[in-house]
C-alpha cells in the first residue's frame, strides 16, 4: 500500500492577521508570536462536499485515464467535521458528482464520511488502509474537507483567528509492498467540554459555534503527539534520526516546536505552512502533503511521518516509507 497522487482545493479568499483585527480585539503581533498563523483562506460560497470533489479533480489530473482509475476504486472516505448535511455524507455526494462528471459505469461503493475532529484524516487513512487490503480493488480515496468558518464564532478571539478552510486529497494504491510501516491511532472521550461543537437541536446551548478551552488542549496536544510520534516510531523500529519529515496537523506553531523538542525530531524536519492556512482541521495534513510533494520534497525511500490531535479527544499517526 503507498499514496500515489494527491490533490488540493484552496480556496482563493485570503483573510489576514490584519483583517483579522478589524473584526476583533486582537493583532497581527499576537496572533504570529502565539500561534505562527498569518493569514487563512475562507471559502465564502462553495460546501464542503465542492471543495472536496475539486481536491479530487485535482488528483485525477496526474491520471491519463482518469475513469479507469475511480472504476477500480473502492471507496472513498471524506474525513470532515464540516459536512454540508449530516447525511448524506459528504462522501456520497463526491462520489455522485464524480458519476456524472467522468461518467462512471462501475463507481466507487464504500462511500462515508470519517468525523475525528483535526485526526479525521488519519483515522480515514487507517479506515481505508485496512478496507483496501481486504478488496479486489485497486485504489481508495481519502480526502480531508473543512469549512470551520461557519462553525466559528467571529466574535470570539480566542478561537476565530485559529481555523480556516481548505480541501486535500490523496489516493491509496494497494501494491506489492507495504509502505504503511506502522499506525498509532487512539482516543479519549474524558475531556470532551475541552473543545467541542454543538449539534443543531441540543435545547442546553445557547449557540452552535466552536468552543474550546485553549490552553489546556494546548499542553495535552503536545503530550500526546510526542506519544504518538514515538509509538510509531517504536513500532516499526526507527529512530527520530532516520525521519526525513513529519508532515503534522497545523494547530499552532508553539505546539509544533515543543513536540520537536520532546522528540528529537529537528524543526527543520517539520512541514509547515500554517502561516498561510491556520489551522484546517482534517483538511492540514493532506494540504501540507500537497504543497510538500509539489516542492519535490520528499524522495523516494524518505521515511514520513504524519500526526494529528483534535477534538474528542483524538488522536493518530503513520509512518511511511515513501
Ligand atoms: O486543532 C485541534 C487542537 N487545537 C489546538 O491544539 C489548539 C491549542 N491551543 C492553542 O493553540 C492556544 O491555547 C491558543 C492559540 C488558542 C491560545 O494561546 P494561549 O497562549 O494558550 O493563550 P491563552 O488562552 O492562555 O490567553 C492568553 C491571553 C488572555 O488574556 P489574559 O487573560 O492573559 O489577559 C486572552 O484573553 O491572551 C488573550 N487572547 C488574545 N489576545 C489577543 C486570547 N485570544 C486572543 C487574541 N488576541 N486573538
């Protein structure tokens, strides 16, 4: 099993540190040294489902034929806490537009919608890493989808200038070799009033917005993606020397550098690019994917590790040899 393609839809709407203050009390200062983020990108108009069916077409450009690649694919997988309905899934209405769009015949069937806050991603890997390898089939589509600018009250500081929105993709190909050396995957619903976004209909709250106790997730984040990191690393028996990247969820850059540091893992080893998207929840590690693939930076055998920590509490990594 590998990733073999990837894709992105960004949305083109950039709004700044600086816009950022005109709408709240706080400025470009605060938000760079607190969290690393400049500017983030807001999709105003499209759903979810659009910007995750655009990050697929966007995919499928690196395919001659891209028919023959969906007909034998087996599912697809939209890892979102932003879906345009609760159903039908923001999966089942990718892969009703990609039907019309390259005139399926035999259309991907495992189609559904993974919802593990800002680990979405992995756990939709580790999902369609294990449903691929028991199929005929050859391909699997994971894609991370966010749209938290409508779940983010604009009037609270503490949590608007964090998010953004944005759509990665990649493809799963089943081949003779494993590059998924290793999974760690886990979760703890103990601390759920830490971060947390209301349904539609719960009569005890007052909004439906995004609510989350900042600094307190702050410091479980960074144990347990040192955890996490060292789990897979212990698994498939490597050391943090032999990493060439970890590409991470972007939830602040505070984070990042102190799980380099509890790791040994150099910064420099870390892809970051929240300065230009904040954080997009399921949508950073594809994202981060993208923009380090097309940098031609990862190289054949380099040893990549993905981590993630979001609401839940959840949390994942993968180490894979590229
Ligand atoms: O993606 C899933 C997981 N999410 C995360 O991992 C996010 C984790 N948390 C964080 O990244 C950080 O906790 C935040 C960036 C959200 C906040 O940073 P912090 O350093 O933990 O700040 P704080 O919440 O402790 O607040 C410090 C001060 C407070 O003022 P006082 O009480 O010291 O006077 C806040 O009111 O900063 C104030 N503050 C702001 N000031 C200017 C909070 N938000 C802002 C703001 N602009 N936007």
């Amino acid at each position: 099993m590998r990733i073999s393609a990837c894709g992105a839809y960004i949305p083109s709407e950039v709004l700044t540190n600086f816009d950022l203050e005109k709408i709240v009390d706080t400025s470009d200062k605060w938000i760079t040294e607190r969290t690393g983020i400049k500017e983030r990108r807001i999709e105003k108009d499209k759903s979810t489902s659009f910007m995750a069916f655009e990050a697929v077409k966007n995919l499928l450009k690196n395919f001659k034929n891209p028919k023959e690649i969906l007909e034998n694919t087996l599912g697809i997988i939209v890892a979102t806490s932003t879906p345009d309905y609760l159903f039908p899934s923001t999966a089942c209405i990718v892969q009703g537009e990609l039907i019309k769009e390259y005139k399926l015949d035999n259309p991907p069937q495992v189609c559904f919608d993974v919802l593990a806050a800002c680990s979405g991603f992995i756990y939709s890997l580790y999902n369609a890493y294990n449903l691929l390898k028991n199929s005929e089939k050859k391909y699997f589509i994971v894609i991370g989808s966010e749209r938290y600018s409508k779940i983010v009250n604009w009037e609270d500081r503490s949590t608007c200038i964090l998010f953004g929105d944005g759509a990665g993709a990649v493809l799963l190909e089943k081949t003779e070799k494993d590059h998924f050396l290793a999974f760690d995957i886990g979760s703890d619903g103990r601390q759920k009033h830490l971060l947390y976004v209301p349904c539609v209909g719960q009569d005890s709250e007052k909004n439906y917005f995004l609510k989350m106790k900042g600094n307190e997730v702050f410091k479980i984040a960074v144990r347990t993606l040192e955890k996490s990191i060292l789990n897979v690393l212990k698994k498939a028996n490597v050391s943090p020397e032999e990493i060439s990247y970890v590409i991470p969820h972007q939830a602040n850059i505070r984070i990042l550098k102190l799980v380099s540091e509890r790791t040994k893992i150099p910064l420099e080893k870390f892809f970051i690019n929240i300065e230009k998207f904040g954080n997009t929840s399921a949508a950073s590690i594809p994202l981060a994917l993208k923009e380090a693939w097309d940098k031609n930076l990862i190289k054949k055998d380099d040893l990549v590790v993905f981590t993630a920590f979001g609401g839940g509490f959840t949390w994942g990594s993968t180490l894979i040899r590229f």
